[in-house]
C-alpha cells in the first residue's frame, strides 16, 4: 500500500547497494516508487506489531542507518524520482540520495507525532537538516504536517519540480543520461570528496582522491579531446 517498505525490503535495499557498488561500469542509479501514488509512505506499520521492547526499536533504527548509509555511500551519483507520499523511512530515502527530482503532487514529511509516536535517529535528523534546515525539520516533526512541493524546492530539498506529472520519468532520464556521460572519476571523487567533508568536516585529506584524477588517463583523455574539439571518450580508469 503505497508503496510501505517491509524489513526484508529494507534488507534487499541493502544488498542493492552493496551489489552496485562494486560495480565499476555503473554511472548512475536512480531511486523510483512503483505506480503513480508514492514514492514511498515509509515502513509498513504491521512490522512494529512484533516490537516487545525499546531494543527492537534500537535494532530498527541501526538497520535503518546501515541501510540509508549504504545508499548515501554509493560511489556514483543518485536520483530519487518522487510522486505523491514520500514520508517516513520514504521521505530519509530520498534524504540519502545527491538529487531529488518531483512531480507536483508530491508531498514530503514526518507524520509520526500523530501516527506511531516514535522518532528519528540522530543521522536521519542530520540528513534532513542538511538539507532543509533544522527549523524546517522540526517544524515537520512538531506539527507532523505534509510539505508539498512548491515549499521543499524554495527550501531546497527538490532539484527539480516536473510538470506535468507524466514527464517526470522522461526527465529523471534525461538527467541519468546527461550525467553518464560524464566523467566517472569526477563523478566517484566529488562523492567521496562530499562525504568525507559531511562525517569529518571541512578539513580532511583529499589528496588520494585528487590524485584519483589528475593521475588518470581520462584527465589526459579529456585535456586531448577538449584540445582536438571532440567529445572525451572516458574510460573510468
């Protein structure tokens, strides 16, 4: 039902990821509900009915870092396409990836203060926050209302707002497109450069993923095609 994610999901998810990571002639993977109704409403509800205590509430949230973790560490760029509920474990999804891109009906939010009464982990609440500011966090979580697309592009978490609705896939396309065709080493190096800044600050050592460039062949590939006025032909390597 629109699109609620069970454990299993949540484990499969996972396994995506670890499976597209190692995968060196990927460039770009995007992240799409089924239908037309949601991207995702969060985790299906009837997973909470066999919780006997606060630790299995622990042990959901840690599945939870491990597996949103797992999709914000992909070493390649990452689309959400969302329509209709992103919410929940729906809406840290979306969080977890580099672009959001929505049709107008979408509508984002926490509703949990007025459905489960549980809460975030400190990473989902950073990941947001990064995004929309710790005001406008709170404000979903306080007030547990839905946010609707106008007001997350002005605050910045959509990239894109595509309308009509029906051109949504064609565009998310046309972006996955445009973006592998670029440079895949300068795709991986500003990712890795990107998280590293996020979980140790400003001042970390990029000189292994500088050299990760400027050492490859596809920076002397590019340097020779943009001086012969011809399209690069990268190879990753």
């Amino acid at each position: 039902m629109r699109n609620a994610l069970t454990l299993a999901m949540y484990a499969r998810l996972r396994t995506i990821c670890t499976e597209a990571a190692g995968n060196a002639e990927l460039r770009v993977v995007v992240f799409a509900g089924a239908g037309d109704h949601a991207f995702v409403a969060g985790t299906d509800i009837a997973e909470f009915r066999a919780f006997a205590s606060g630790d299995d509430g622990l042990r959901y949230e840690e599945q939870m870092d491990d597996v949103l973790g797992a999709v914000e560490d992909l070493p390649v760029p990452t689309i959400a396409a969302l329509r209709g509920a992103c919410t929940g474990g729906g809406l840290a999804l979306a969080s977890a990836c580099d672009l959001r891109v929505a049709a107008p009906d979408v509508r984002i939010g926490f509703p949990m203060a007025r459905t489960l009464g549980n809460c975030l982990s400190a990473r989902n609440l950073a990941r947001v926050s990064d995004l929309i500011g710790a005001a406008a966090v709170k404000d979903l979580l306080f007030t547990a209302r839905l946010m609707d697309a106008h007001r997350a592009h002005e605050l910045g978490f959509l990239n894109e707002i595509v309308a009509p609705p029906a051109g949504l896939d064609a565009r998310v396309d046309e972006i996955a497109t445009l973006i592998a065709q670029n440079a895949p080493l300068t795709l991986r190096a500003t990712k890795e450069t990107m998280r590293r800044i996020r979980v140790h600050g400003r001042g970390v050592d990029d000189r292994d993923v500088l050299l990760s460039c400027y050492a490859s062949n596809d920076f002397r590939e590019g340097m020779t095609a943009f001086l012969e006025k011809r399209p690069a032909r990268w190879s990753g390597t």
